[in-house]
C-alpha cells in the first residue's frame, strides 16, 4: 500500500494559483452577468471559439459530454426563434397574474440584437449513459449546465456579454431546427459586444428580485426547516 504524505502547506504552496490570478478568476465570477443589451457590433471569430472551447472544457459525469450547440447564421431561422421567444413570452405574462404588467416591462431577451446565436441542447440516446446516472440521470442537464457557466465566465474574461434566454416550448424548438426526437434543447444563448455590463443583476435593478444571502443557503449537517427565511 501506497502511504501517501498529505502536507497542506506544500500543497496550497504548488497547486494554487498566483494570488493576481485569484482575483481575476473571483472576478469573473462576481461580474458575470445575464446580459440582455447588445450593441449588435461583430463577435471576433477567435474569441467566439475560445469560448466554446472553455464550454468543451466542462465537467460531465461518466465524460459523457451532453453538450451539443446549434449556431444560428440564418436570419429567418433567427426570426423564428425570436418569435418563438415572444409567444412563450406572452403565455408566461398571462400565468404571471398580477405581476404581467410588471413582467412585459422586462427585456427578458436579446435574440435580435446580439452578434452571435447558439441553442444549447442534450443529444439523443442519452439514457446509454448509466455512470453516474442509474438514479440520477438528470445529470446530463447538470453537464451542460457546467459548459453554459464556462462559456458565460470566457465570456465575461473576454469582455463579452451573454445571455441565458429560457422562454421557449422545448418542441417549437425541435421543430424548428429538426432537432432528434429524444434530443432537448435547454437554453438560447445571446452573445456579443456590450456598451456596458450590468453593475447589478438586472432583475434586481428593475425590482423584481432580491439576491438572498449565503447564510440562508447554507446548512450544516442536515436540513434546517425554516432557515431559508431567516434573517439572522
């Protein structure tokens, strides 16, 4: 049996990065935003494959790699998807019940206005994957999941706005871009140049959320009913 070391110091000392590095991956992190402003202005074709790449780059689960993206270069399949947006856009205003008003004032997209448009999806015949699925096979959305949040930090670092747009009938879509029958796609992402990213997440600054704090997130040991209302 291999008897193995484990000397902290050493460890932090070799493997983490430069502290200038901390802080430009804390950074991107805590500047990343939602965008839905684009200046239409043209995505750099190298910058758009760097961020593809850092999506590619994801954790899967079992490597099973669930990530498939759709470039749209066609304007009327973008036209499509826009008004395929708006209609999902108009049904959720109506189930918002009294908040609809409020609701149709939010840009909740910018599919026309951005440089570059992708659909995210999940591939067919993802149920050949059992590592790490047998019970949990909504691993594959958590795999993507992890490739979107990559792209959406690349882009950040690259100076580059990207949006998460999630107001669509799965099937319309599928349709659409003749997608398999099993597949499914999970986000329209808009990206492209910004005259400016947002200093706040834009639903807070419109008022229609409040971020909650950490320590109604966190638990310890096991789960506290109640706590993620407190205040304390």
């Amino acid at each position: 049996m291999i008897k193995t070391v484990w000397n902290k110091k050493l460890m932090n000392e070799s493997y983490s990065f430069t502290e200038a590095e901390k802080r430009a991956v804390y950074k991107a992190i805590a500047q990343r935003r939602d965008m839905r402003h684009f200046n239409g202005r043209a995505l750099d074709a190298a910058i758009l494959q760097r961020i593809l790449s850092a999506a590619h780059r994801a954790p899967s689960v079992g490597l099973m790699q669930p990530w498939r993206f759709i470039r749209i270069t066609d304007y009327d399949i973008r036209r499509d998807l826009y008004a395929i947006v708006e209609k999902e856009r108009g049904l959720t205003a109506e189930a918002l019940g009294e908040q609809k008003a409020a609701f149709l004032k939010l840009k909740v997209e910018g599919v026309m206005q951005c440089s570059e448009l992708l659909v995210a999806a999940l591939p067919d015949k993802r149920d050949q994957h059992i590592f790490g699925r047998r019970t949990m096979p909504e691993m594959d959305l958590a795999s993507l999941s992890c490739a979107i949040q990559n792209m959406w930090l690349a882009a950040r670092v690259e100076g580059v706005g990207m949006g998460w747009v999630s107001l669509f009938d799965p099937e319309d879509i599928k349709v659409l871009l003749r997608m398999p029958k099993h597949s499914h796609p999970v986000a329209i992402l808009c990206i492209g140049p910004v005259d400016a990213f947002y200093e706040k997440p834009m639903l807070v600054s419109e008022g229609w959320a409040q971020e909650k704090p950490l320590a109604q997130m966190l638990f310890e040991n096991k789960w506290v009913y109640g706590h993620e209302s407190s205040d304390k």
